[in-house]
C-alpha cells in the first residue's frame, strides 16, 4: 500500500476515525521503458483496494502465487488507488524498467517526500509558478495548520 495507507500494517500508528469514504492519493505511473513480467512489472491483486488494511501474512504469502501484473508499454499510463496492495518486481531483463510515478494527494496530507529538501540549492528560488505549485511550496504543510491553531488560542484568550 502507498502513502498515505503505508502504514496501515501498524494500525496504531495510523488515525483513529479515517474517513476512508474516498481514496486519499492517486497513483501514476507513466511507462518510459516495457513494463513486461521479465522486466518486473508491478504486481498488484485486484479488489484489494476495498479492504483499506494492510494484508495479513497469509494474504502477504500468496501474493505473489495470485497477483496479477501491470503489463504497459511506453508511453502507456496506469492510474489505480495506493490502498491495492501492490509491489515492483525483480528486473529479470537485460534493460532497465523506467517510468515517472506520480503522487496526487489532498493538499492537507503532508506528502511522503520532501520535494524541495532534494532540490539542488538555488533550484527552488528559480523555479516557475508552475513547478512551485507542483512541489507544494504555496501550500506550506503544517506550518499553516500550526499558525492557524495560534491564532486561535490567542484569540480565545
């Protein structure tokens, strides 16, 4: 499972109370190179995605006897739900399996990666309106929700 349900395998650590009435990512793979069964394909078990948990170490065994695969070819995108469980798979060909993947989330989950800490330095200040809404540097998560709770408490006071 992807961000932000990764971490359904500890449910402690996950919120108590998910509105799970609505996918909260999109995943993306745009396919620069084959993606075939010998180039490692992404494995994926349909239906899954209606469970909302992490799978159990059963299910985690049989996955890979049962799971079917993302056959692509470049050019070719594949959209699905982060909560399917799903895995890349051992590159078995003489080349390598490229794509670009993309991460849609609602603008308050705080993204799994920090986009701008891997910038080169000077990057972020040249970058156009464009890139910088890609990056999330105009929504800046959670300093806003941070001021907004003490802007409330002061003016409770």
């Amino acid at each position: 499972m992807d961000y932000p349900y990764w971490d359904f395998h500890a449910p402690e650590t996950h919120p108590m109370g998910l509105n799970a009435s609505f996918p909260m990512n999109a995943q993306v793979t745009i396919v620069l190179d084959p993606f075939t069964e010998r180039s490692g394909a992404t494995a994926y078990m349909p239906g899954t995605q209606k469970h909302l948990r992490y799978p159990d170490k059963g299910e985690q065994q049989s996955f890979y006897e049962t799971c079917v695969r993302m056959i692509a070819d470049p050019g070719d995108t594949v959209l699905f739900f982060g909560a399917a469980w799903h895995c890349a798979m051992p590159n078995a060909s003489d080349r390598d399996r490229n794509a670009v993947l993309i991460n849609y989330l609602p603008k308050w989950v705080k993204p799994l990666e920090d986009m701008p800490g891997a910038m080169p330095e000077g990057f972020i200040d040249a970058a156009s309106p464009e890139i910088r809404q890609l990056l999330g540097l105009n929504y800046p998560y959670p300093e806003v929700l941070d001021k907004a709770a003490a802007t409330n408490a002061a003016g409770r006071t």
